[in-house]
C-alpha cells in the first residue's frame, strides 16, 4: 500500500545518507536531505494517521453497537424479571455468556485482519521465490574440473578458454551489439589484457565468463566444453574476481578473506593477507583480523579495501584468475607491491586482466576492445 512505499522511501533516505555521509556534507546538502527525508516521514505519518482514524472509526461503531445490544437485553430481560418470567440470576448468566461471546468474535475479527495482512506479505514473498533466473544449470551438466586441473595440451593443443564467434548485445538494446563476432583462444597458463575505452565491453567478458550474462549467438567454452552445458557452481568455482571496485562485507576482515574459502584456516587466512601485503596494517586495525569494518568496509582506504579482495583472491586459489583493474585504487607504493602479489599469484595460472593504463599491464599479451562493433578484433 501507500504506507509501506513511504517506509521504503524513509528507509532508503535515511540509509544512503548515512551511508554516504561524506558525499552529502562535502556537497553541503545536509538541508535537502532533511527537507526530503521529512516529507517521506511526514507522508507515511499521513497514511498512518488515516489508517488508525480509520481503525478507530470501526472500533467506535463496533463498540456502539455491543453496548446497543447490552443494553437491550437488559431492558428486555430486566421487564421479564419485573414480570416474574424471568430470574434476576438466569439474566446475569445470558448477559455475561452474551458479553463473553461478543469478546470472543471481536478477538476472531482482530485475528483475521492480522491473518490478512500476513497472507499479503507471503502472497509477495511466494512471487519472489516462484521467480526464476534466466540462466540456470542444465539437469545433465558436463564436468569441467579435469579438463581445468590439466589442460589438455597433448589433446591437439585445446585452449582453456576459447570464444568462438561470439556476439553479445544488452537485453535493454538488443539491436546494438556490445561485443561482435569476437574470436579468442586462451592457453593455460596464459596471462591477456584487456584494453580499450570505457564502454568497450572488457568488464562484459568477465560476465559472459561467469555465466551472469549468456552470449547472443556464438558459444564460449572453458577446457573444450561450451559453458551452457556446465554446472554454474562448478563453473564458477573455478575462477576467483577482483574487481575494480573492492567489495567487503559488514563484517571482521577474518570473515571478508575467509569468504573466498569458506574452510581456511587461521594460518591460512594469514598467509594470504602477506601475500596481498595487507598483514602489516590488518595489524594495526584495534582488534586485528576480528576488527570490524563497518557497512561496505567503510573504515579501511580504497588501496586497503583492494589488497582484502585480493588476498581474498589469493586465499581462493583459482584456476582462472580475472583482475578488474585490480591495482587503479592503489598509491604507488601499494601499487608496486600489489603488483608483486598480482605476479605471484599469476604464475602458472590462467589469468585476464581489464586495464586502462598500458603500465600495468605492459608484461601480458594484449587484447584491443573498441566500442565500435567493426572494430572489435583480437590484436
């Protein structure tokens, strides 16, 4: 109804100001913010003033007419009395059976409004779970493991990773195409570069890999297998991302590395935070690896945040590594030693990288995305 779209509309304000608390003081629109969050305040406090008027209203009405039955009995049953016809007694049990009976249903009507507001709420929550994802794991999957765990070399050369002839276009513009007719054959081991303007489809590959998005026509195929015909767990499984953006969770940092394997040990998850080179100021934080972070680890820097998505990399150990700008959020210090981590854990592992500056990526083979269809070709 109209009330709950005002809760969300609170909600929604009062969440992302504090969250970006810095962006609405550095941008002195602490007065807006106020002004719109008292409107949607003053909306929902509106609907919920007429909503309780209206509750009353019924109350009221209900109330009016037991105590209009009461009374009537008891000037029916209080002349029977005068009559004789009637016991003082017998009407003293029909006025008190009567009241418990009028109780009774009124206690059944608040029940029933309570049963229909949640029958409303799982009527939405049903829809959500009822709705199913566009891609989904075929019933009889294909395993991959094998053919990832040894490349198969000695089987005709076969690339670990290999789009073949593959076209992809945005559901929102299907008749413009992202990527066109691209053809790429990965080795294992290999380590590509991805290079181009924004809008060039780089960050696109990585979805189209993992299967968040699938291919307009074309197929893509990891160790020989086309990936529609993969389980997506195991699919999934194999690859760890770092994006350009670290994402952590409103958790300890043990918890944010652990999370790219769940089973780590402690000794584990401290290995690869000196990998990453984030051990030295994990122990500074007051707690160490049990300190908390806040809402989307708002209390670390962003070349902080980046070194704990990619020990998180680290600690995952995966087969295909896929590095989204990984080093942009870093200083030139973080940067190179970062980049020492980025090295090692490279090593014999299949590895692609999303780059806007050469630098960094000027030890790889490069692949040159345009955003012009025609010219999206493997250089």
């Amino acid at each position: 109804g109209l009330g709950d779209v005002y809760k969300r509309q609170v909600g929604a304000w009062a969440g992302e100001s504090l969250q970006h608390i810095k962006v609405v003081q550095a941008f002195t629109r602490e007065d807006m913010v106020n002004e719109q969050f008292g409107q949607a305040a003053e909306g929902a406090f509106d609907v919920a003033l007429k909503r309780i008027r209206q509750r009353a209203a019924l109350i009221a009405m209900v109330m009016m007419l037991v105590m209009g039955a009461v009374a009537g009995m008891l000037f029916v049953g209080g002349s029977d009395v005068i009559a004789g016809e009637l016991s003082a007694g017998d009407l003293a049990a029909f006025v008190f059976y009567a009241i418990m009976v009028a109780g009774s249903l009124a206690a059944v009507t608040e029940v029933y409004g309570e049963v229909q507001r949640a029958a409303g709420a799982a009527e939405r929550i049903r829809e959500l779970l009822a709705t199913e994802a566009d891609i989904q794991s075929p019933k009889q999957a294909s395993s991959i493991i094998s053919n990832v765990e040894k490349p198969s070399n000695e089987n005709n050369n076969q690339a670990l990773i290999e789009f073949d002839d593959m076209t992809y276009a945005y559901p929102s513009r299907p008749d413009t195409n992202a990527l066109t007719r691209l053809n790429l054959a990965v080795q294992a081991g290999e380590s590509i570069a991805l290079v181009g303007p924004s809008g060039a489809g780089k960050s696109t590959l990585f979805d189209l890999l993992l299967r968040f998005r699938d291919p307009k026509s074309g197929a893509i195929n990891i160790g020989g297998y086309d990936i529609k015909t993969m389980d997506l767990q195991e699919l999934r499984n194999v690859y760890a991302l770092v994006p350009q953006q670290p994402i952590l969770f409103s958790a300890n940092v043990f918890d944010n590395i652990s999370f790219g394997k769940p089973d780590a040990s402690k000794e584990e998850v401290i290995a690869a935070a000196k990998a990453a080179y984030a051990h030295e100021f994990i122990e500074q934080l007051p707690e160490g690896y049990q300190s908390f972070l806040g809402e989307q680890g708002v209390k670390l820097s962003g070349g902080q945040k980046q070194r704990l998505a990619i020990a998180r990399a680290i600690l995952r150990d995966p087969k295909i590594l896929l590095l989204d700008e990984a080093t942009s959020a870093l200083d030139a210090q973080s940067e190179h030693l970062v980049q020492q981590a980025l090295d090692v854990l490279m090593k014999g592992r299949t590895t692609l990288i999303i780059a806007h500056r050469l630098s960094t990526v000027s030890h790889v083979c490069l692949l040159y995305t345009s955003p012009s269809p025609r010219d999206r070709q493997k250089s």
